[in-house]
C-alpha cells in the first residue's frame, strides 16, 4: 500500500483530485487584483471582486483539468476565492502604506506643497530639542514653511 503524502494545511479545501497549485496576483492598470491558482500542466483559475456593486466574486477556469468534474471546478475556486481576499487586504495595506511615504512627493507634483509623510519620530537624533513651535518636530536641515531647520 502506498500512502499520499499529507498535505500542507494552507491547502485545506483545494480539491484532492487536482494537484496543489501555485498562486500568484496581479494588480491590473484600474486597481482590480486578480488572483490566480495554476497547477503543474499550466491549467489555471482566476479570481477577482466583481466591480457591479454585489460584493462578489468573479471566477473563471482554463484548461482541461484533468480528473476534475464541475464540483471540483467550484471547490477550487471556493478555496482560491479565501486566498484572494487574504491577499487584498495586504495588497490595500501595503498601497495605503505607500501612498502615506509619498505623500509629500504627490502634494508637490500636484500643487506644490510638500508637507511631512509621516509625523517625525520625536526620539529621533536628528530631531531638534525644542519642545513648542513648528520647527520643533522637524528633522533638522529639512525644509518646513520656507525656512531650513539649523539655518537661524
């Protein structure tokens, strides 16, 4: 007799009759995740949120699949669609995270303000040691309202 080897938990509800897949994401030019489980012959299924406002899911399946009937088909992309909402909540945690980096950097490209991405770390080194005043949170030698910091 000849034992299947276990399977890793996170694959807990992939259909045992296909063979573990890879899974990958992309985020298109309008923002959309599509995410995407392939298996060994290239066989793959995507998964994505419908954009009509239902708060579903849209999925397809290319590829024969082989071994797999239409439950099969539904159960991986049952499974798929928990990995993906998995991954769109970190995507969106890391887009917000980046977009409060460059924040300045976008303020000055659309109308010329830079103000700080972040509040500076006031146990920073290279904070100055003042207590009140807008110049006090300011990392020195940055520029804040038009003055450099150490400059007066």
């Amino acid at each position: 007799m000849t034992l299947a080897p276990a399977r890793r938990p996170e694959l807990e509800g992939w259909p045992a009759t296909l063979p573990e897949p890879a899974v990958s994401f992309r985020v298109d030019d309008f923002g959309q995740i599509i995410t995407t489980a392939t298996d060994p012959s290239g066989d793959w299924i995507d998964v994505w949120e419908k954009d009509d406002g239902s708060g579903g899911y849209g999925g397809h399946a290319l590829g024969e699949w082989e071994g797999a009937d239409d439950d099969d088909i539904e159960q991986a992309q049952n499974w798929l669609t928990g990995r993906h909402k998995v991954i769109v909540a970190a995507v969106r945690e890391a887009e917000k995270a980046a977009v409060e980096q460059a924040r300045s950097g976008i303020l000055a490209a659309a109308v010329g303000e830079t103000k700080p991405a972040t509040e500076p770390d006031p146990t920073s080194a290279e904070e100055r040691p003042c207590t009140d005043g807008p110049w006090c949170a300011a990392p020195r030698g940055k520029h804040v309202d038009g003055c450099e910091m150490g400059s007066f």
